[in-house]
C-alpha cells in the first residue's frame, strides 16, 4: 500500500507536455450533371434566339433595299 502511494505521488509530480495532433485532410469534388446541362441549355437557347434574330434583321435589311 505504501508504495502505491508513493507512486501516485510521483507521477503526480510529472507533468505531460505532449501534444497530440491529427488532421484529416480530405478532399471531395461532387458534380451535379443536372446543373451544367441546364447551363448548357440556357446559352444554347441564348444562342439560338440571337442567330434568329440576326436572320431576321437581315431579312428586313433586303426587303428595304
């Protein structure tokens, strides 16, 4: 019993100075394929209106002259 008291006085005495660190490092890159083909079909729809425009105008530039 004595020596177990001894002990614990010791180690009481000592002092933990170390540092335990972890780091996680993760990286995840998700895509939704549902967003890019509504962007993809947003400039296509962009794109077209503006062709047909420009046909348009073209075509009331010639019946003028």
């Amino acid at each position: 019993m004595t020596n177990e008291l001894i002990e614990k006085k010791g180690s009481s005495k000592a002092v933990n100075t170390t540092n335990n660190i972890r780091v996680n490092n993760r990286f995840s890159l998700t895509i939704h394929f549902g967003d890019s083909l509504n962007l993809l079909a947003l400039l296509a729809g962009v794109y077209i209106i503006k062709s047909i425009e420009k046909k348009r105008k073209q075509k009331q530039k010639a019946e003028k002259m």
